[in-house]
C-alpha cells in the first residue's frame, strides 16, 4: 500500500527530499499561489504550523501555476513573497503539476486517495489553489478540504490527528 512517505519531491531550494522525513507527523499538504483570492491563507497555515508545530504538525505548501496563471514566478521569488508577505516558514516546494498527464506523482496519489466532492463521477482532478489534504502520522490521507476551507476551519481535525498515538 502507497503512503505518503514513499514520495519525494523537491524543495523549494532546488533539493531531492524523502517525504519519509516527516514520518511520524500529521502534515496539511496545500497547493498554493501568491496571486490567488485564497492567498492571504498562507497567513493561517503559518498559523497552524507555529501553534502545532512542537505536537507533530507540519504544513508543505506546493506552489502550482495551473489556475488562472496565479503563480508565475520562479521558486526564489516564491520564497520571499511568502517570507516577507506572510511570515511562511513552514517547508515549502519546487513549483509542481496537480492535475494532467504533467501532475507530480505525489499529487496523482493524493487525488486518488481523496477524490473530493463529486469525485466517485471523476478522476479526482484538484479544482483550484489551496485545496488541502491532511495526512495522518501513519502516512494515510484523512481528508480533503475545498479552497474556500480557511486553514483555522481545520483545527479540530488536526487536533484529532495529532491526538493519535506516534507508532514506532
């Protein structure tokens, strides 16, 4: 059985990661977009990561550029509009596809996993930026959240996953 931590993906430095690095953590996985409606959200995900961050939470943001041309710059200016415009210190990655032939083998997963509302009709495509997965410690999604879900809507469930035991 696939789990999240069998992935890797690159950072938005330009590295390889093991996702199995945050094996033994609940993760909110969100693809993001610095000139999207849903945008200043990189405020309350910051949130969630400092307030949760020491119980095994992690947020990853994966930019993507496949709605509306949303995200157009490159991973260095990605980096500092969400540092100086959000305070984003959360672990962020290299520009990736969630949708299409293109999608990153990590997103395909995802979609299959959760296919979001109506997606039994579907393939589970992602329908626009800041859709959200939460990933149990166990590497098993436990949910899909629509964009419009501001990330402090999230907090009981994240507070539920956390509250699960961390194995081995």
């Amino acid at each position: 059985m696939t789990r999240f931590h069998d992935f890797s993906a690159i950072d938005i430095d330009g590295h390889e990661r093991a996702l199995s690095e945050f094996a033994g953590q609940v993760l909110l996985v969100v693809n993001v977009a610095s000139r999207c409606g849903f945008t200043p959200q990189y405020a309350g995900l910051e949130r969630l990561w400092r307030e949760r961050g020491e119980r095994g939470l992690s947020v990853l943001g994966f930019p993507c550029d496949q709605f509306g041309r949303q995200e157009p710059g490159d991973e260095a200016q990605i980096r500092d509009f969400c540092a100086l415009n959000y305070g984003v210190t959360f672990p962020m990655f290299a520009k990736v596809e969630v949708n299409g032939p293109g999608s990153h083998p990590l997103w395909q997963w995802l979609r299959r996993e959760k296919r979001g509302f109506l997606g039994f009709l579907g393939d589970g495509a992602i329908k626009w930026n800041f859709t959200k997965f939460l990933v149990g410690r166990d590497g098993r999604v436990l949910a899909r959240y629509a964009p419009n879900q501001k990330p402090e809507s999230l907090a009981s469930d994240i507070d539920r996953a956390l509250a699960e035991p961390r194995s081995g």
